[in-house]
C-alpha cells in the first residue's frame, strides 16, 4: 500500500528538494554556494526579459539572498568548464559534464532536419561556412560573422540565415556557446569548447532518459508523471513511464499518493524520491521568477501552491489581470502574493506596479512581502520603493512598507536593515 502525503507536507516536500528549507548564507554568497543550488535545480533557465532583472538571476537570489550579480556573471556567461548552454528544459544553463546526456535530444533535432527539402539541406553551404569561420577563428559573436560576411554580386549570404544556421548547429550539438557579452551569445565549435572526455562518453538513449527521469524526481522531491516528463521536457511518454517503473524496481522512487492531487475526480499517481525530505515546517520567504522550477510547469503550481499563474508579456495592457510580469511570492510554504515588479534605473527606485494576494494568504504574511521587497530593491542597487494601487495587497503591502499607494519609501537599504 503506499503512502499517503497531505497537501502541505507534499508543498514542504517540494520545497525543500528545491532548496528552500536551508537558511540563506549568513556571510557574502560565493561560487560555491551557486553551485550548491546547481546541484539541487540541475538546470537555471535563461530568459532575456530585464523589466526587474533576468529570470537567471532570480532563482539563486530566491535561494540565497542578496549576492554581487557579478558572480553570476563570473561562472556562469564567461567561458568556464563548470556550466554549458543548451536546450535542457527551454534555454538553461546546466553543467557541462551533462552534454552527452543530450546526444539522444541533439540527434532528434538532426533527424528532423535531414530531409533533401529541410532548412538545414537548402542551406549547407551557410551551414558550412559558419563551421569554417568558427573552425579558423574561434569563439565568435554574431556581429562578427556578420561584419565577415561574404557579399559578392550574386551572393547567398542573408544575415537571417547565418543566424538560423547558429541556432541549428547549437541545437544538434556542433556548435556550443561559449559564453557571453552582455546577453549577446559567443558561439563555437563542440570541440572548442565541451572537454574531449565529455564529448567522447556514449549514454544511450533509454539511459539517458532514465537519468533525467530520476534527476527530475530528485529535484521535485514528490512528482507526478506529468511533472516528471516536464522537468527536461521529455516528450516520449512511454519512455518516462519505463524509465518510471525502472527506478521504483531499483528503490530510488516510491508510489505515493497526495490528497488533492486529482483530475476528474481520481487521485493522481505520485512518485517521491528516496532521498526527498519533510521538513516539519518550511521558513523560507521569496520572489520567484516565472522561470523558477517551483513554479514553471503551470499545472504543477495549480495543483502544490493552488497557483492559477500565467505571465501576461503578450497580454494587451487593457486586458492584463496582474502586470505585465507579475512575480509569485514565498511565504513558508505558500506562494502567498504575485507581485509586478520593475526597477527604474533613472529614478533609483523599485516600482511595485501591482500586488495581488493569492489563496494561501495569511494576514501576517505582508512582513515577509515587505521585507523581500526591499531585500530585492538593495539587491538591485535602487534606493526607493514606490507602489501602486492596483492589485488587492497593495494598501497592505503599502501598509507594512510605511507609504502611502502611489507613495515612495526612501532609504531602502536602512529599510532593509530594520525591517
């Protein structure tokens, strides 16, 4: 028979598999506390939108607290032998030991495009002439095979091509990025920049899938199918429920069952990892990005933090619900408020442009808001909070932060501090 979970102790089980039952680092955040997240997430997905700050960064200062963006910076987009860009859930940074774990993912992209009237076919010679500039002259940005770029009368050269081509040869794996400027990606060749050893290991793809099943199940503490599959989007079914039946037969997960976790009326099959942890009560407090693997797989938010939850980027402003990037927040073990946050470099100042109280709420959670609100605007370097009056929690969140709606709060490092 298996266990039966309640609903919170599956939250608290989530949450601490993610990280979120340790204290945040008393002294200043090091690489090596980037990396003890790593270990835990497996994957950090990259995302350009910077209203507040790019979602990469939001998940390790969910974790760890205010850190020098800077250090991010350092291990992460400079050429580094720790972590590699690839396509392990949507865009993510993971370690580069995984690259031949996505062999079976890269040789799906190539099968794809091997037809005689696929793009990749109709382009080999753009294809050809990326690799070769990339082989004679090393990591390059975008704009340097544009400035290079041949342009004789008659030419096949369109930049828009060169640029498909990048993505195509990164995505069956002959190119790898080797870092950043800016957000600006530098591309090269495998071989210049994924280790021999790690290029030269054969994982298999049924291997390779059960691998990924497991880290997922480590990384999500207690899971269901769905969400095990959506972890690294994997998307043949069959193979997850193999890989599945595979790692209960060896004792790493075990049949669970949460109460509440149901569709049509019938309880959901659950798995939870051998190593998952519950915690007795979880004190975490925090913004999470969009992209956060709390918080990623809608159905999943739905289901643990009772999180309806869909960005409105693409959302008409007139027709938005909650702001153009609203922002879940933690509060114990309950997404508590979404928050639509935007830093105003000019004015030095974090706009709390909507505040919305969600259904786990509690009166007493607007201390733990307000705090993660100047926490992150110190984070940020801003030294003012202003507040709109749109959104349920605004007076509150107003309220805690001693301001008015459509006041400001001055002095948010003091604020900080005290509060």
């Amino acid at each position: 028979m298996s266990e039966t979970l309640s609903a919170t102790q599956a939250r608290r089980v989530a949450l601490a598999a993610q990280g979120f039952s340790r204290r945040r680092p008393a002294a200043t955040v090091s690489a090596r506390h980037l990396h003890r997240v790593m270990e835990k997430l497996g994957v950090l997905q990259i995302d350009s939108v910077n209203v507040f700050a790019r979602s990469h960064y939001l998940p390790l200062f969910s974790r760890l607290g205010a850190y020098d963006p800077a250090l991010l910076d350092r291990v992460f987009l400079s050429r580094t032998t720790h972590y590699v860009e690839y396509l392990a859930h949507e865009a993510t940074f993971m370690p580069i030991e995984d690259w031949a774990l996505w062999r079976f993912r890269m040789d799906d992209f190539r099968r794809r495009w091997e037809g005689s009237d696929s793009w990749a076919s109709q382009n080999a010679r753009t294809l050809a002439w990326v690799k070769d500039e990339l082989r004679d002259r090393g990591p390059l940005r975008p704009a340097q095979l544009r400035a290079d770029a041949p342009r004789q009368r008659g030419t096949w050269w369109d930049w828009d091509d060169v640029k498909l081509a990048l993505e195509h040869l990164w995505r069956v794996g002959d190119v790898a990025v080797s870092g950043r400027r800016g957000f600006e990606r530098h591309y090269a060749l495998e071989e210049q920049v994924i280790p021999v050893e790690v290029r030269a290991r054969e994982v298999p793809r049924a291997d390779a899938i059960r691998e990924l099943v497991r880290r997922a199940a480590q990384s999500y503490g207690v899971a269901t199918e769905a969400d095990l599959a959506d972890y690294y989007r994997l998307r043949d079914r069959e193979a997850v429920r193999r890989s599945i039946n595979d790692l209960v037969d060896a004792g790493e997960l075990r049949p669970v069952q949460v109460r509440g976790w149901e569709r049509a009326g019938q309880p959901l099959a659950a798995w939870m990892h051998r190593d998952a942890v519950l915690p007795r009560r979880v004190d975490a407090a925090a913004i999470l990005t969009p992209f956060d693997p709390v918080v990623w797989f809608r159905d999943r938010a739905l289901r643990v933090f009772d999180l309806d939850y869909r960005i409105e980027i693409y959302v008409p402003a007139a027709k938005r619900r909650f702001g153009y990037y609203s922002l879940p927040v933690l509060a114990g073990d309950r997404v508590v408020a979404r928050v639509d946050l935007k830093a105003n470099r000019a004015s030095s100042t974090l706009q709390v442009q909507s505040a919305w109280w969600e259904p786990q709420s509690r009166p007493d959670d607007i201390d733990a808001i307000a705090a993660e609100l100047a926490l992150a605007a110190s984070w940020q370097g801003l030294e003012n909070i202003s507040i709109s009056g749109w959104g349920d929690a605004s007076d509150a969140v107003a309220g805690a932060l001693h301001l008015n709606p459509g006041g400001v709060l001055r002095h948010v490092h003091d604020r900080e501090q005290t509060g």
